[in-house]
C-alpha cells in the first residue's frame, strides 16, 4: 500500500478564495523565513519507517503567538528530526472563523497549519503551549474548528492526542476534561521522548489504540494523563485525593528541566513574519530559571534551577539570529537578565561587535539597580535608547519585604538618579495591587515613590520635561508559589485601592502632570485567579463560557466578565463551590490542592514556611530569602528532587571581535 | 544633554528595483512588504545609506504599491546607497534572503529624476468567474458610456467618484469557463483601481462576480497617450 494515499489534502485552495474578504489575510498563508514544509512522509525513508506528526499551537492571534520563543524552539527540535513533521497552528480572528464554519460545498473548513495548511485532525499530536490560562477558550475554539471531540472521553483513535505545555500547565487541572495529557517544564528533551514512544507504538500497529499509548506515556512518570488519576472530594467541597485509577501509573509526575542550555542554542532558525507581530526583534534567553526568591513570582518558581547560557553561546546565538532573520533589534532574554554573571563582558562585547552599525540591544526584565544604567548606556551606544522599566512591584517597603522583593527606597532613587543624569528622561515603574496583608496605605505609596522620583530626576537633570509612568497590575496567586494559599483580593476592593492612587497622583499640583498612570480593572484578574487554581470542576465553566461564545479572553475587547460568572454560576450549581471559593478564600496548610500531584520539585512545606515568613514580615519581622546562586542554598527542595543543579560562570571568556566574510 | 547623532552621508548610488508579489505572498499588504524588504536588504548585507537622526532608516522609497490580495510582476521601490555596487550584485543578493513569492525581477542604477512620476499607468489581468457571455456585453456597455459613477469607502469614509475617465483600455475573453478582463489603467487623484471598475461593470452593465477575482498587475510605467501602451520605466 502506497502512504501517499493518506497524505491530507491542502485546505488552502478552499482558503484563498475567501481570504480577501478577512482581515490581515497574510496571517493565514504561512510562507515565513524559515519555515519548514516536510514531507507527510518523511518517515517512511527511516530504519523504523514511520512518520511522527505534530501539530502546535499559540492559542492565541498569529501576531502574539508567532513570536513565542517555546513554540518556536520545539518547532525547529522536532523539524531537525527526519521523521517528524512539526508545523503551526494560531488561534482564527472571529471572521476567519465565521468564514471556515461557513465552508463551502465541501462542508466547514477546518482548523489547519499555516506551514502546509493541513488539517490539524490529520496529526497525531496536537500539543498547545498555554503562557496564560486565558487560551483555554481559544483551544476548545481551535478544537471544535479541527473537528476533535471537545471531551478527552469521546475521542476515537482517530484523533490527535492533545497534549498541554507552558507555565499554565503547572495546573491542568481545569482544562483536565479536554486535554489528553500535560507535560511540566522545558520542552526540548520531553517532546522527543514523546515522539518516540509514539512511533514505537505506530511501528507496532498501534496496539491497544489511544489507551495504551498515553498509558506508555503515563508510566514514564513525564507526563501527566489527567485519565489515570481520580479526584476525590470532600463534603466541604475540598479535595479529598487525587489517586491513580490503574496500576503502574505514578502518584506524582515530575516537571522536566534542561541541563546545559549551550548544547540547545534554539532558535536557531528564527521565524521571520510577513505580518506585523507583538515582537519584532530577535530574542535571545540567555538563562532560564531565577531564584531571587520573589513569593508572587510562579516563573522563578518552576524554572529552577538557574542555568545560564554561556557568553560564547550567546555571542553566536546572536550573530546568527541577526544574519539568518535580518532583525536588527535583539534582545535578551531571561526572568531578571542583569542578574547573568557575565551581563557586563556580554554587554560590552556585544557593544563592540555591533558598533556603528544599526544593530540595537535591549534588555527586557530587569532589576532595579544602579549597575543597570551602565547596562543601558551600553545597550544605547548606537544612539537608540529604548525605555527604562523598573519594577519594585510593592509600593512600601512592608509591602516588598512581604513579596521578598528587597528594594529599598534608597536604591530606586539612586538608580533613577542615574538615569536621569545619564539623559534618560522617561522611566517606567511597574506595581502590583491586591498583595497579601495590602492596605490602601501599602498602594497610596506608589505615588509618594512616583513624586520622589520625578523630584529628583528634576533635581539631577535640572530639566522640568522629566516624566515617569507607573503601570499597576492586578496580582493573581499562583500554583506552586509560596502565595498559593493566599486569599485573592475581590475586583471591587482593586479597583477602589487605584482609584484612589489615581486621585491621588492626579490632584498633586506639582508632579501629578508629569505621572502617567496605567493600569486595568480587577475583572479579569478575578477569572485568571479561577483559572489558575481551579480544579477539573472549573472545566464546565471554560465551556459553558466558550459555548456562549467566548473567545480571545486576553483581549480586553473580547474579554466579557459578565460571561463569565454567568457562566461560572451555572457550571458550578450543585457542586457546593464557587467564584469566590475558588478565588478570595485562604486556603488551610492541610488543603490538598488541585496540583498537589504534579511535582515542580518545590518542597511544599519550604513553600508554607515561606508563606508564614511573609506573614511574619507583614507584621514587622525582618526575613529575607536571599537568593542561592550567592548565599548557600535555603533547601526550597528544586535540585535534589530533580537531580539538577545551578549552571552560572563566570566562564572568564570575552566576546571577540567578528571578521566581516 | 544627550548630543544629536551624526548626520549620515547622503546616498553615493541609486538602484531601482523591479519586484513581483506572486501565489499566496499577494496577501503581503504593502506594510509587511516593506518590513520583509528592509530585513532582505540586512541579511543581504546591502551597503544601505541611512537617513540621519536618532532612529536611522534605511533609504528606501516606495511607488505605486498593489493593493493587498493582488498579485503583481510589476512593483517598483528605488534604495540609495552607501557604497557604489553592481546592480546585478544586489538583485542575486536580495533574490537569495527574499521568501519566494516576493521575487526580485530586476536592478539597474536610477538615473535621477522620480521614479513615481514615470508610473503614469498599470496594465491588469483580472480572471473573474463569469460566463464570458455575461462579460462581453457588460465591458461594452461600460465603454460606451461617459462617466461611470462608483462609490468606495476610503479613510476619509465613503467617497463617490467616476472610474469611467482613467480605463485607456478594456476588453474581455473566455479564460478556463471564466472571464478574463484586460484593463489598462491611467494613474490619477483619485486613483481608480481595478476593483472599482468591476464596481462599475456592475452598476452600468449588471455584471455580478461571485466570490473573489484574481488580479494581476502585468505592468506599470508610462502611458503612449497615441497607442496607450505601457513603456518599462527602467529602460527609456
């Protein structure tokens, strides 16, 4: 039997007609530099002969998710595999959609890849990397659209095993219902694993069907199969247990953390868009994992521990990134990137190689810190300067002792005071509302420390055109962080907190002009908090919401609230919980919480320790977790649980100078 | 006080460019072109001239873009540069780092003058799916007529103009059980495009296109007000 029989056709030709009439049609025809078209087939030439498929997908619009770098990296890890075809997959605007439910004398258009437009249906994986809880509605959409079966429960062997990834699914458990499986932690080694059990099965004949190849997969102890574990609860509506319903299935699964970063310098064939997306530059992470030891924190959370790419790596990943996309801004990724142990020499370096040309360097996330300004002079050699954004997140020193974010007020002064000597005249300070223990008074800081700010880059620039702007989001806890037994605070009581910081700022005659203030309602904040510490009876809800139309819930203008609790309402009636219960109620030491199974290597006793430390300082007392890349480790439980270490130079390397071929 | 940056040196050469938008690459709106063009000409490692001030452009300008969704082997921008290079050079170097469907046809040094000022008109193909039965009779009608008023909605909302005054050409034939539409178009304020003369075709001859035609620009250059043929703008 010839394999090409069953190669899907192209829905494109079904597409093209009709996308004049969508909005950005670019979005939708692939095409990007460096992009990868394989062969159906391509398998079939290997020792084993068959082919691994996937499909991955950004649950969100092409133009944010075109840029994410996770998509982007197993992209190209999967691709450098003769027998596996990876190709993309983003989340429709409603016109699109409306367009393909419409179809044509075929029947509906379904959900397809932009790399050869084929049917997501027709792979065998269809892995989703959710960076916010807010996709889940985009990936009932996208599998409605493929014509998958909403429910894990109904799918046939037909279907593509539909597989989560990212941060969010540190907790699947709400979208436990949908999906067949979630993988925790880096992806680069898991995905190949994964492949590989499948094709063992397909090189078998598929035995025992979809079962028994997510029951291989479970075994292994990588990847969780929400399937094998039965949730039990309690008549106070807790968690009772959460056990596995057959044997050889673990208790625990473990996250998954890649060990030398130098030997993956991905992407390495960066996706260059015909569209306009969010990001148009070329990123590099230069380490992943942070352990600062920030409480709210969920990504320096589970990335530990911290493990640097090397400056070398670096320098080349750049020089490469810049020739094969033609981006002439790069930027450097990480969770707190002047905290690199070589950012200097690599600042510098870089300087170097890149003077007098328009090739720019920023530095994303970074702390608040004098050393930060040489950075940035470095970075702005060409005479770009990109914006400065500090981030103190609390606005009074208890508020930051609490949140283990140690700035001192003396420190940020002293960093916008070299800022603004240094001829930047606009900084941005980035808060939370809705900490632990926060009081108005906690919030009403922000704007004395915004006055004191303008005040002195008044006084050490001697300029009156100084202007600094303070964005506030709402703070949402998080699994696997020391605040996941904190009570979210109510939208209601946000929304007063800024209102009244905004009066505040606005009705000061001498700095209120000169301090934008940017922020949004705690709405959404509220559904983000059901979302990332729910458990599987808050799947009802994410349909019942999508059901109802819900799509793009990260787009204020799609977004709806009302939808929302409407829906969450009738999808949890009976069920003794609710919004608030899932939302604004402190959790107990003793509560098991939806993702007490799925192991991110933190000690869940180390976290409650550090829950009660934050208490402590709320009331006064004076402890700080320092972070343990410099002070001997604090026993947070990461590397002996996960037999990793902390990878960080110096390597004592220099960035040398590029001959021009 | 920061210091103004350095004032670039002006271009020492212009080349002027010739480029087609083809197959799926014709939904690339003239923005997404012009980003796509700006990285080709870096990773081309094309000795750009810059414009001077604190965010340096590349020197690139654009004429006579096609509208979004159709294609094009007819599209012209002229660059200046910083360095004096073999024309022939650039057009392999930009053909290599452009993705295909965005396709170099053709270098050669600019001469001075404007390049937007020698695009006086375009020469389409439009390939409708209509009996051409229903077309013949429709493009006479249209031809015969005076003005044929049409109404566009534009940036500054919907604006009504005639799209009877710049067609220096027009005529129909069978294509594949469609219709093929041969239109040769003068450029002009308000600028007429094709799709405002299927527009007319409507209004004055009860041509109804189903779904959505495929428009090709075939070429783009001056106008022989005695023969309305379209002259190549780089060769004159």
């Amino acid at each position: 039997m010839s394999a090409s029989a069953n190669v899907p056709e192209s829905v494109f030709p079904r597409l093209e007609p009709r996308l004049p009439s969508v909005s950005k049609p670019i979005q939708y025809v692939g095409g990007e530099l460096n992009s990868t078209v394989k062969d159906w087939d391509c398998g079939a030439v290997t020792p084993e002969g068959e082919t691994v498929r996937w499909a991955l997908m950004y649950p969100d619009a092409y133009e944010v998710g075109l840029p994410n770098q996770g998509v982007q990296i197993l992209y190209e890890v999967l691709n450098e595999r003769d027998w596996i075809v990876a190709e993309r997959t983003y989340a429709v605007w409603p016109d699109m959609e409306r367009v393909m439910r419409e179809g044509d004398a075929q029947g509906p258009i379904p959900q397809f890849t932009v790399d050869a437009h084929r049917p997501v249906r027709a792979f065998d994986l269809f892995g989703l990397s959710f960076s916010t809880e807010l996709g889940y509605t985009n990936m009932l959409n996208a599998l409605d659209l493929a014509g998958i079966p909403l429910h894990a429960a109904d799918r046939g062997d037909d279907d593509p095993i539909v597989l989560a990834g990212g941060h969010a699914a540190f907790n699947p458990e709400p979208i436990a219902d949908f999906v067949d499986a979630a993988v925790l932690g880096d992806g680069e080694e898991v995905v190949l694993a994964i492949s590989e059990v499948v094709r063992e099965w397909k090189v078998e004949g598929r035995p025992g069907g979809r079962d028994e190849v997510l029951r291989r997969l479970a075994v292994s102890g990588g990847v969780y199969v929400p399937r094998f574990y039965d949730v039990v609860y309690a008549e106070d509506g807790t968690i009772e247990a959460v056990v596995p319903n057959r044997p050889g299935i673990p208790f625990r699964v473990r996250k998954h953390t890649l060990m030398d970063l130098d030997a993956w310098p991905y992407p390495a064939k960066p996706l260059v868009p015909l569209a306009e997306t969010v990001h148009e530059r070329f990123s590099v992470e230069i380490f992943r994992g942070c352990t600062r030891g920030c409480r709210f924190c969920q990504a320096g959370m589970i990335t530990r521990p911290v493990r640097e790419r090397s400056i070398k790596t670096i320098g080349d990943m750049v020089e490469n990134g810049i020739r094969k996309s033609g981006f002439e801004e790069v930027g450097l990724l990480s969770l707190s990137s002047a905290d690199h142990t070589e950012i200097g020499d690599i600042a510098k370096g870089l300087g170097d190689r890149y003077e007098g040309s328009n090739v720019s360097l920023s530095l994303p996330s970074t702390r608040v810190d004098a050393f930060n300004i040489t950075l940035a002079n470095e970075f702005s050699r060409n005479g770009r300067r990109s914006g400065l954004t500090f981030a103190p997140e609390g606005g009074s020193e208890r508020m930051r002792r609490v949140i283990n974010k140690m700035v001192t007020e003396e420190d940020l002064v002293r960093t916008v005071a070299a800022a603004y000597s240094h001829g930047w005249r606009q900084v941005k300070l980035y808060f939370m509302c809705g900490l632990p223990t926060e009081t108005d008074e906690d919030v009403l800081a922000i704007a004395d420390l915004a006055k004191l700010v303008i005040a002195k880059g008044r006084e050490v620039s001697g300029r009156n055109d100084i202007r600094c702007t303070v964005s506030i989001g709402g703070f949402v806890p998080k699994p696997h962080t020391p605040f996941q037994w904190a009570a979210q605070l109510d939208h209601e009581t946000t929304d007063e907190r800024l209102k009244k910081l905004r009066d505040t700022v606005r009705d000061d005659k001498r700095f209120g002009r000169a301090i934008g203030f940017r922020y949004h309602d705690g709405k959404p904040g509220t559904i983000e908090g059901l979302l990332s510490r729910g458990d599987r009876r808050v799947g009802a809800v994410i349909e019942q919401v999508w059901r109802d139309g819900g799509r793009f819930d990260g787009w204020s203008e799609h977004f709806s609230y009302e939808r929302w609790v409407s829906s969450a309402d009738a999808a949890l009636a009976g069920t003794g919980v609710d919004l608030a219960w899932f939302t604004t109620r402190e959790r107990e030491y003793d509560e098991v919480l939806p993702w007490d199974h799925l192991d991110s290597g933190l000690d869940k006793d180390w976290l409650w320790a550090d829950w009660e430390d934050a208490l402590a300082a709320a009331d006064g007392s004076d402890v700080e977790v320092e972070d343990c890349r410099w002070t001997p480790c604090y026993d947070c439980g990461v590397c002996p649980e996960m037999g990793t270490e902390i990878q960080i130079g110096p390597t004592g390397q220099q960035l040398l100078p590029l001959s021009v071929v | 006080m920061r210091d103004q940056p350095e004032q670039q040196a002006p271009p020492v050469q212009r080349l002027r460019i010739r480029y087609a938008k083809r197959g799926r690459l014709r939904f690339t709106s003239h923005r997404d072109f012009s980003r796509a063009f700006e990285r080709a000409i870096f990773r081309a490692r094309v000795p750009m001239a810059y414009s001077s001030g604190f965010n340096p452009h590349p020197r690139i300008s654009y004429a006579g873009a096609a509208p979004t969704g159709s294609a094009s082997e007819a599209e012209y921008l002229e660059i200046g540069l910083a360095e004096v290079q073999d024309p022939e050079v650039v057009r392999r170097a930009l053909e290599e780092s452009l993705p295909d469907g965005l396709d170099v046809v053709e270098v050669v040094e600019a001469p001075g003058g404007s390049l937007a000022d020698l695009l006086e008109a375009s020469h389409w193909l439009l390939d409708l799916d209509v009996a051409p039965e229903a077309a013949g009779p429709a493009v006479e009608t249209f031809l015969a007529a005076e003005t044929v008023p049409v109404q566009r909605m534009t940036k500054k909302g919907l604006r009504d103009f005639d799209c009877r005054a710049a067609v220096v050409a027009l005529a129909a034939e069978p294509r594949d059980g469609g219709t093929r539409l041969d239109l040769v178009l003068r450029h002009g304020v308000p600028s007429v495009r094709p799709d405002d003369v299927l527009a007319g075709l409507a209004s004055v001859g009860g041509l109804e296109v189903a779904g959505a035609p495929l428009l090709t620009r075939l070429a783009q250059g001056p106008l022989d007000p005695a023969t309305g043929e379209i002259g190549d703008p780089l060769h004159r």
